[in-house]
C-alpha cells in the first residue's frame, strides 16, 4: 500500500511540475508577444491570409508587395497612409468601390467578389507592410 502511495505522490508531483512548466512557458510567450506583437501567431495568420486573399482575388495581376507596375506596391501604400486614422476604412472602401487618379492614370476596378470583412482583411494587411 505504501509503495501505491509513493507512486501516486511522484504522479502528482510531475502533474503539478508540467502545469507550473506549461504555466512558465506560456506567460513568457504572453510577455514575447506582448513585447514584439507581429510575431505573435495571430499577426502571423493575419499575414498569411491576407496574402493569400490578394494572391486568390488577383489583386497581384496589377499590385506587388515591392515593385510598382500597373498598380501603386503594397509597401508604397502603406507608407503613404502609414499613421492615418482614417487609412483602414478609406483602403476598405478603395479595394471594395475602387477609384481613379489616386496613383495614376490607370483606374483600380471594384472588386465585388469581396465582402466587407474580406477587403478589411486586405486593407489591413497591406497597412501592416509599412
């Protein structure tokens, strides 16, 4: 019975070991995120789907991340609203309604595949690319 005991006592000790362990690590991954908040995992999802709904919605057919040709680059956008409280809703409304004579000549069609949620997805994104 005694040695039963014994066995129980080490089975809680690591339990409550793992939990402090698991508690430790998770508190140090809150403060790493809270510290340096684009490589917390939702900024990284964030990221990764608002590519690949640019990529799917063929916004790249006319836009790059890094490089002008028919459309503005993405960074170049973000740079120019970086810091403008307005920059998300206006970049929402500009992907859903398009617009003429913002970075050229050329027009950006309305893109009306996408819902609200969606080109708030990609207004996002293209902000965080500053």
């Amino acid at each position: 019975m005694k040695r039963k005991s014994q066995a129980n006592n080490k089975t809680a000790t690591l339990t409550v070991a793992r939990l402090v362990l698991a508690t430790i690590g998770a508190a140090a991954l809150s403060t790493a995120q809270a510290q340096n908040p684009q490589n917390a995992p939702g900024a990284a999802n964030a990221a990764s789907s608002g590519l690949a709904l640019a990529q799917q919605q063929n916004c790249m057919s006319c836009h790059s991340v890094t490089r002008t040709f028919m459309g503005p680059a993405f960074h170049d956008v973000a740079a120019k609203y970086a810091g403008k409280p307005e920059a998300q809703s206006y970049l929402t409304r500009k992907i859903l309604e398009g617009s003429t004579g913002v970075w050229g000549m050329v027009p950006m069609p309305a893109n009306t595949q996408l819902n609200p949620a969606q080109a708030a997805l990609l207004a996002s994104w293209v902000l965080s690319l500053k």
